[in-house]
C-alpha cells in the first residue's frame, strides 16, 4: 500500500467530503425541525407569541408533523453518513 505524504495525507477523498455533506445537512434538517417544533407548540411559542408560525393549512398539529418530519428524514441522513464514514475508515 502506497503512504500518502505531505498534505495529501489529511485531505480526505471525494466519498467521505460527500458523506460529510450529507451528515451536515441531515444535521441542518434535525435542527431545523427541533426548532420549529419550539416555535409552534414549546416554550419559544409563548415568548414570541405576536408572531404566526403556522405554516401548513394553519394547523399547529400538521405543521408539528412536518417539522417531526424534518427530524427524524435529518437523523436518517445522519445516521447513514455516519455507516458510510465508517466503512471508508475501515478500508
């Protein structure tokens, strides 16, 4: 097997930069969703209660899902990133 020198050896290559992406923006979606949900039902509702954030069919129940939603596809991402990074560390 061939070492990698210099500054070629801590760049990582093109399959683990696009699962570092795909773990970012799952991570983007989970939090998205998580503030979403404090914003329609949780404690931020009360703080900023001038403001509507209802989004979807103004229903406080169908825009809760749809920022479940967002979690729980964002945890998907993450959790597949995290198998594929570890796969490439492996080999």
């Amino acid at each position: 097997m061939s070492q990698k020198k210099g500054i070629k050896s801590i760049i990582p290559g093109k399959k683990a930069i696009g699962f570092m992406v795909l773990r970012g923006f799952g991570l983007f979606l989970s939090v998205s969703g998580m503030v979403g949900m404090t914003l329609v039902i949780g404690p931020l509702d009360l703080v900023i209660g001038k403001l509507d954030f209802d989004l979807l069919a103004d229903s406080k129940g169908i825009t809760f899902l749809a920022c479940l939603g967002f979690c729980v596809a964002g945890g998907v991402l993450d959790f597949v990133a995290n198998l594929g990074l570890k796969k490439i560390e492996e080999s």
